[in-house]
C-alpha cells in the first residue's frame, strides 16, 4: 500500500506508536514557532524544564498578537521573549516583522519537515508542504527541548481540486467550501490533503490561505503536495536550496475523498458566529457593511494586498465604510511600497494598519454597535472583535475589496474586470527584522532575561485524588471556543503572563461569574456539548480552569488542542458515552468520581449525580503517556 504525503513525513518522523488511526505516536519535531501571546507561557515552561539551548533544528519566537502595547505589559513581554530567545538559541522575529504564520512559510518553512506551534494556525505551512500543525505551549516547549510531540494519528482525508478557478473566485472560497462542506468538525482528528490537476493552478500563498483556515475544520493540519509551483516560490524567495519534491503514492489509501470543481465555485462568505455557516455573497448581496478588514495569516500576502490595491486603484472607498488593511509581513509591506499598490490604497481612503495580527484578534478596530464587518480573516466568533453585538462576515480579499467600494456585500464578480496578480520572479527578502542567537554558546548563556512585573507565575497542578465530589458550575453547548473559555480583545490580551489577572474573565463571554461560581464552590466541574474547546490553541484555556480549582471536563467530545493543554495542566478530560446523560445534569447538580486511578486505566469511570441520585458512565479517551501526566497532576510534575 502507498502512503499519503502526510503518512510519508510523519513515517520519516515516527519516533513511538504506530501509524495506526486514533493510536497515538510520538514524531521528531524539526521546527517550532510562538508568537508572544501563548509564548511567554511557553518560554518560562521551557525554562523550567532546565534545559539550556534548544534542541530543534529551527525555533522561531515571534511577536505579532499584543502590538499595541496600550500599557508596559505588551512591551514588557516582548522584552522577555527577545532575552529568553536569545538565551536558549531561538530566533527572534521583531514586533512589525509580520504575522508568524506568513513570515515562517516565506522564510523557514521547508517541504517535508515538521513544525509545531504556540498557534492553531500552525498549519498554514502546509501550503508549502510541511507537516505543521498547532499546539499548546507545554507541547511546543517540549519539542524546543528535544523532546517528541505526541497526538493520535489521524484519519486521512483527500479533498480533489479539478478545473480552474473562475475570474474573482479565489483560494479563501476554496476552503469556505470545504468548510461549508465538512463544519467545524469535519476535520477532528484527520489530516486533510489536496491533489488533482487543479492544484498546479494553485500558488504557495494561495495553498497557505487554504491550509491556515483547516484550523476551522477542526484538522490536525492540512496539506499541499510540494510541486513545480513550490519550487519556484521558493526559488523566489532565495530558497530554492531547501525545496524538494513531496506528493502522494498512486496508491495512497484515504478514509474519506471529497471532490470540488474549481470552475464551478462562486465568491462565498462564512456570516455570523461561524467560519462553517457558509453562503454564497450573490445571496448575500446588498448587506450594508460598516467595516472591511483585510488582512490576517489568511489573506494578507502580497498576492492579497496587490489584489486589493487594483481594485481599490483611483477610486474612493464608500462614505459608511472603514477600510482597514494589515499586511502579513514586512517582505509584503516593503513590496507594496515599491509597487505603488500602497499609494493606490492610501489614495482611496483606506486605514494602513501595522504587519500583525490586529483587529483579527481584536486588537483595535472592533466595529461599532450592531456592525457589520467583513473580514478576510479565518475565525467570526461572537465578540473575537472586540464588539459583542457585531456581525462578521469571513470573505475572500476581492469580495472585501470591492463591497469597501459599494459600501454593501458585493460579488466581486460584478466589478466586471478580472482581478489578476503576476506573482514575482523575486521576493524581497531581508533579515532586518530578525535577531538571530548568538553563534557563542557561551555568549547565549551570559545574555540576562528581562521579565517584567506582568510575568506571573503559571499555576501547576496537584497530583491527582483518587476520589472527590465537586459541583457543575457551568453546563454549556456544543463548539464552546477556547475564546469563550479564556477570551481576547485589546484589554485582555495584555494579561497573557498573569493568569491571575486573566482568570477574572473566564467564561466572560457565556456567563459574567465564573470565578464566582468557583470560589464559592471551591473549583468545580464542567459539562460541555461537542467539539469543547475548539478554537486557538491558547493553553491559557486550561490554565484559567486550572487556576480556579476546575477538576475536570465532561464534555460529548473535545477539540485535539484543548484536551491536550487540559491534560498537560492536570485536569481530567471525561467524555459522556451516552448524549442523554449530558441532558440529564443540571447546573449546580454535586458528582461524585471514586477510584479514579483505576477508572482512568479502565477508560472507564462511573459518575454520581449525588444531587439526583443517579449514575452514568463516562469514559477517558487517551494514551498510557496522557495517563501518567494525569497522574502526577499535569506534565510539568511528570516530567
Ligand atoms: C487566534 O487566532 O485565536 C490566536 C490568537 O492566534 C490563537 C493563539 C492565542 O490565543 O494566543 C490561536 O489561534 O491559537
Ligand atoms: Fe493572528 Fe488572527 Fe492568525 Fe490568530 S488567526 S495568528 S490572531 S492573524
């Protein structure tokens, strides 16, 4: 039997398990990134593990989330993760640099490899061929150390692209397809890869816009074959040394195959709260828009803003609309300058916002009461940016370009001219934003970490009890988001290093006394509907709960990343086995877990509804290795 090109990396990468699906194995990780948001957590995990240099062959520390620095505490950390980068041998990508996940694939992504990150949107190196997938900061400061990083191997899904795609239809409306398709659970648990004849008519940003939004399907990752196109992107970006050929065996087995005509999609958009309640613009049509935000690590490659800037050429963008845009990187900020296509955007009225992530994670510019914003970003979560009652519509960059122009959701294919970008022959490549480590050994360990007053402590788990009873203080639906659990805007986001201070707002989105409810209760339980946890990779979900005394999650399923971190932080993760016991609790009900120790090697427990005097079973759905971890009260006491 042949393999698959993600089976082929991760064979190459095996270092435990077999590659038996929902088995869980252990892969030699090549490359790590953080971005300053979830790495602050990640560096001090990494240090207190005691190990001095890190062990990858690339790690990359970016800053790209908290740009803003509104007070000392952005700045603060910005400082700790340049020193700690410089201390441990990581490279360090300086605030304005760009977005991580467009700078890594530009600069250090390498066809074959394996990458994690701090980041759920890890997996836009896929676009260029690489095994990339997102993880919690424990998992990556685990693999800076050496260390293997363990998940389930997935189910293999093949999604077929054929024919071409028609004038102002584009890659985002690719995998708005795929996600209108497949939901946001579509792809739990499964890589998902693209082949046929249509992906030669692909190039590497527009793939990287398709991998970076398999997040929403809730993925491992997803990837691309690495081809003809990828060479000569990479040869654009004087690269050509690290590429090399990667696709599929003729007779690659796939649990599950899904085909799309290219020529047949049309411009479409995800509309409000989420990336899968997918509809086609042309329905759409006439919605009036307040805000259009292009930018983000899925459409803000050069190819995107020279999009943008020949629509937008010698027009005036809408009265009622405000355009901002955030190039993903310095390599396409310091293009779109030398084009011209930033004067052709600056001439139409339109607000130049620094290479970050920004308004995508609500740093700035949320949308006023009631707006409608479209956005080129990946995720419409309910009050992600920054105004609870607004709408977010997900769209390709045509369909945003030209609705700033009419001031309503627009068909970009009613501009009537093609919307058409030359991809270069040459990128412009610089490393001024860079620091790399010292090449001294001995240098790097006399550098001195700056932390400033912000950086707290991370709480650490206790290990585990063999029984105790705890009440529901919080039962919740299905696709409960990591920024339910632990939410961001610009007020928040500063508070990354403090879990003290961020546990005041956990659950703020759902309920505004959650650490009420627990300190009256002394922690607490969870119930959660499917899909718990969903969302970033943010561990500060887990630590938050950890932090408040949360003993454990019963939910009907959980999202990969979260259930790690959980796991990581000592906080058991139960799944219900029949739906009817999930409807049956009540908030506040008391249960009761007896012999855990021997219920968790079981995978079996039996939970007491002490308040309704019943029983049900739940199970634990893990690996003998996730078992020990729980057992000594999360990783950093197991280690
Ligand atoms: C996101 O898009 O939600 C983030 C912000 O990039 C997160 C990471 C974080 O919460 O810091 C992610 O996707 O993992
Ligand atoms: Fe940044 Fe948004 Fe991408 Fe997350 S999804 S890494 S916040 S640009």
């Amino acid at each position: 039997m042949g393999y698959t090109i993600a089976e082929k990396i991760i064979k190459a990468h095996l270092v435990s398990g077999e590659m038996k699906v929902g088995e869980e194995i252990g892969l030699r990780i090549d490359q790590t990134l953080t971005q300053d948001a979830t790495g602050t957590m990640a560096y001090l995990e990494f240090e207190s593990m005691g190990i001095p240099q890190v062990k990858t062959e690339r790690s990359v520390a970016y800053v790209d989330h908290n740009t803003l620095q509104s007070g000392f505490e952005n700045a603060d950390d910005h400082k700790y993760i340049q020193t700690v980068a410089a201390k441990h041998g990581v490279y360090f990508s300086r605030p304005g640099n760009g977005i991580c996940h467009q700078v890594h694939y530009e600069r250090f992504g390498i066809p074959g490899k394996t990458l994690i990150g701090s980041d759920s949107h890890t997996p836009t190196g896929g676009g260029i061929g690489m095994l990339a997938i997102g993880a919690g900061g424990m998992d990556v400061a685990v693999a800076m150390g050496g260390g293997a990083y363990h998940i389930p191997m997935p189910r293999m899904i093949f999604v077929e692209l054929t024919g071409e795609l028609r004038p102002n239809v584009s890659a985002k409306d690719i995998i708005l397809e795929v996600l209108r398709m497949l939901s946001v659970k579509g792809g739990v648990g499964a890589i998902v890869e693209y082949g046929g004849e249509g992906v030669a008519t692909l190039s590497v940003p527009e793939r990287a816009t398709i991998t970076n939004m398999g997040a929403e399907l809730g993925a491992t990752t997803s990837i691309f074959p690495s081809d003809e196109v990828t060479r000569q992107f990479m040869a654009a970006q004087d690269r050509e040394a690290d590429w090399s050929p990667l696709a599929s065996d003729p007779d690659a087995e796939y649990a599950e195959r899904y085909s799309i005509n290219l020529s047949e999609l049309e411009p479409l958009a995800a509309c409000p709260n989420s990336p899968d309640n997918v509809k086609p613009v042309r329905e759409l049509a006439g919605i009036k828009v307040d805000q259009v935000a292009i930018g983000s690590c899925t459409n803000s490659s050069f190819a995107d803003m020279t999009k943008t800037a020949s629509v937008l050429k010698g027009h005036k963008i809408a009265d009622s609309v405000s355009l901002g845009i955030s190039p993903g990187s310095r390599q396409v900020f310091s293009m779109m300058a030398e084009s011209g296509a930033l004067t052709d955007m600056i001439d139409a009225g339109a607000r130049i916002l620094e290479c970050a992530c920004g308004p995508c994670i609500g740093m700035g510019q949320a949308p006023k009461s009631n707006g409608i914003s479209l956005r080129t970003f990946n995720r419409n979560f309910k009050g992600r940016c920054g105004t609870m009652d607004a709408g977010v519509y997900l769209v390709s960059t045509e369909t945003a370009a030209a609705s700033a122009l009419t001031g309503y959701l627009t068909d970009p294919r009613e501009l009537g001219d093609e919307i058409k970008v030359d991809f270069p022959e040459k990128y412009d490549v610089s490393d001024n934003y860079y620091i790399y480590p010292s090449a001294d050994k001995k240098e790097r360990g006399n550098v001195e970490i700056i932390m400033g007053p912000n950086i707290k402590p991370f709480p650490v788990g206790e290990k585990l009890q063999d029984s105790f009873t705890k009440k529901v203080i919080l039962k919740t639906k299905d696709n409960i988001t990591t920024d339910d659990i632990c939410p961001s805007n610009a007020a928040l986001l500063p508070f990354r290093s403090n879990i003290p201070k961020l546990s005041e707002h956990c659950f703020q989105t759902i309920i505004p006394d959650f650490k009420e409810r627990a300190e009256k209760n002394n922690g607490g339980i969870i119930i959660g509907g499917d899909n718990y946890g969903q969302g970033s990779s943010r561990e500060h979900a887990a630590l938050l709960p950890l932090y408040l005394g949360i003993k454990a999650v019963i939910a009907k399923s959980f999202a990969r990343i979260h259930k790690a971190n959980l796991i990581n932080s000592g906080i058991l993760p139960l799944e219900f086995i029949s739906s009817a016991d999930y409807d049956s609790i009540d908030e506040y009900d008391e249960l009761e877990l007896t012999d855990i120790k021997e219920s968790l090697v079981k995978g079996e427990f039996i939970v007491k509804n002490k308040t309704k005097n019943t029983e049900f079973k739940v199970k634990f759905n893990g690996s003998e290795r996730e078992l020990k971890i729980l057992g000594y009260g999360g990783y950093l006491s197991f280690a």
